[in-house]
C-alpha cells in the first residue's frame, strides 16, 4: 500500500541541527526499488507520516507501510524479506544471530524516546496511580485466574472485576514492559486482550469501564479524551510520563528509546533507502511533538545522519550488524 495521510501542523524548531541534503532519486530508479517497511506498531505512526511528507517532497516513490509487531518484523527483516524495520526495542541476541546466519548486515537508527503508558477508563475514579510492586502483582503469571479484581490491587479500590488489555507477544512493548514490570521479558498472565493494532486496544479500554491497559504514550495522546492516564510509582512517589520526566529519566522504568533498522543491502542497492531515511531524520524533529513522543538530542540525529552520508564510502559492515 502507498501511505497517504493528511498533513500535520509544521512548526519551526530551533534545534542547532545541521541538515544534510536529502539526495533526490530519480523516478525510474524509484519504480523499480520499492520499499517495504514493516516491524513496531508503536513506531508504525511515526514512519507512516514519515513517508507521506517524503512521498510529497519527492513523488513517484513506492514505499509500502505495514505492522506486525517489532519481534514478527525482526523475523522477516533477518530473513532478507523487508528493507526496514520499525522497533520499539534493541535487537536481541537471537535476532543479531538469525541476521548474521543469513548475511544480512544492518545498521540501527534512534529515533525517538517513548513512555509507555498505564491507562484505564475515564469513569475510573478510584485510581490515579499505581506501583510497580501493584503492576508486578497484577501481570506476573501466578496471577492468572487469582488477582482479578481492583480490590487485589490495592486496599480501598473497589471489589469489581480488572478487565486488562495489552500489547500482544510479538510486540516489543509486550518485551519492554515485562521485563521491567515482571522481572523477564515475555512472560506474563496470559488471560487478557493483547493485541498488535493499538488503535483496537484504545478502543476496548475505552468501551469497558473496569479496563487497565498499557501500551506506547502516543496512542494514549491520540485517544487522550477517551482514556485515563495513570502515574507510576517507582518508589519515589507517582510520576506522569510528560517530556521532561521522560527527557530527565524521572519515569521509570517505563521510559525507552524507538529505533528503525535499516537493511544495508537495501542501502547498496536501492537509492531510495537512503534517500527516505535522511528525509526522516531531516524532518522529525520539526513535527515529533504532535505525535506524542518526544524527540531525541539534535546531535544524535546529527550523528545518523553523518553516518548515512558516510555509508557508501565506508567498509562492509559484518552480517551481525552495526550499533
């Protein structure tokens, strides 16, 4: 599919970021190296946009936008199968392994930092907080089919039913968030809705008033007056995720950067890729805040996009990637 949304708000940023030029792509290169992107639901948002802006600036480019989830996305990404991935996590050690035994080298690309948020439904009014030692009791797997209501929570909420939602088992968020709720990544209580598409889960929090749900700040920013944001408590008292506690590390430990890998074989191969990723970086910082997350220092993007420039004259990376 070709990506078109409708234009976002542009504001001018003084970010001190020297731009390097994007380079243009000719229209008969373009049509015959189609990009495929695919990977994080989270990031999906950021690069959907992404590429609407580059396809206005620079027409005729055939880019096909999709989600599947960052672990899913890693998988066809190893196997040669896609040029970009969208991640809302590091490679792990196996997806490094599965990329070196089929030679595909890659470089990792920062992109923004994300919180990902606890949310409920608005007519909840008995919680506006909750610690990461309530968290760890309501997610961990003893807890399936025992802690079910409020009241197991926490003393004082009421005795109803907890329905909870949540990033399904491909998803990086999904990995994010248990291992630093849970203790290890990608184990949980299983008996609740997961899903990979966050608007469907937005939209389940928002029908079910007993709901409690997590996924990335910028779904809640896009469904802000159906939902409810609750504080974390890390032991320091509850902290909302905002852009200076992000920024300054005072939301823990829900705070992690988003990232794009890129296929260097696409980049040898396919001019496109290149071109799209420095038009991304170019740009982001310009329209980030109207997404919900929020940006990264001007000399990281500064830095990837030096290193871009520098890609062609610089030696093959080893199949195991680049950081």
């Amino acid at each position: 599919m070709h990506v078109k949304t409708g234009p976002l708000l542009l504001i001018s940023l003084s970010l001190g970021l020297q731009l390097a030029s994007t380079p243009a792509v000719s229209a008969a290169e373009s049509a015959a190296e189609g990009l495929l992107i695919e990977g994080s639901s989270t990031v999906y948002p950021l690069t959907r946009e992404a590429v609407s802006r580059f396809q206005r600036a620079q027409p005729g480019h055939p880019i096909e936008v999709a989600f599947s989830g960052t672990s899913a996305g890693f998988r066809r990404f190893c196997a040669g199968k896609t040029d970009i991935n969208d991640a809302s996590r590091r490679m792990n050690s196996n997806e490094q392994a599965l990329c070196a035994q089929n030679g595909i080298g890659y470089r990792e690309v920062p992109l923004a930092m994300d919180a990902i948020t606890v949310v409920v439904h608005p007519s909840n009014d008995w919680a506006s907080d909750i610690t990461v030692e309530e968290l760890k009791k309501l997610w961990t797997p003893a807890a399936e089919d025992k802690v079910r209501h409020w009241s197991y929570i926490r003393a004082g909420w009421p005795d109803r039913p907890v329905k909870l939602f949540g990033r399904g088992q491909d998803s990086g968020t999904y990995d994010v968030f248990t291992r630093q709720i849970v203790g290890e990544a990608h184990r949980s209580r299983q008996d609740y809705t997961a899903g990979e598409n966050e608007e469907e889960l937005a939209a389940g929090i928002a029908a079910e008033p007993d709901a409690l749900g997590f996924f990335g700040i910028g779904a809640y920013h896009r469904h802000w007056d159906e939902l409810k944001l609750l504080a974390i408590d890390s032991g320091k008292g509850p902290v909302y995720p905002t852009l200076k506690t992000v920024s300054e590390a005072h939301y823990q430990p829900l705070t992690r950067p988003l990232f794009i890998y890129l296929s260097e074989r696409s980049l040898q191969e396919k001019p496109t890729t290149r071109a799209f990723v420095m038009h991304y970086l170019q740009g982001l910082p310009t329209w980030i805040h109207f997404t919900g997350f929020m940006p990264l220092r001007a000399e990281r993007y500064a830095q990837s996009l030096q290193s871009l420039e520098s890609f062609n004259a610089a030696p093959a990376a080893d199949p195991a990637g680049t950081r």
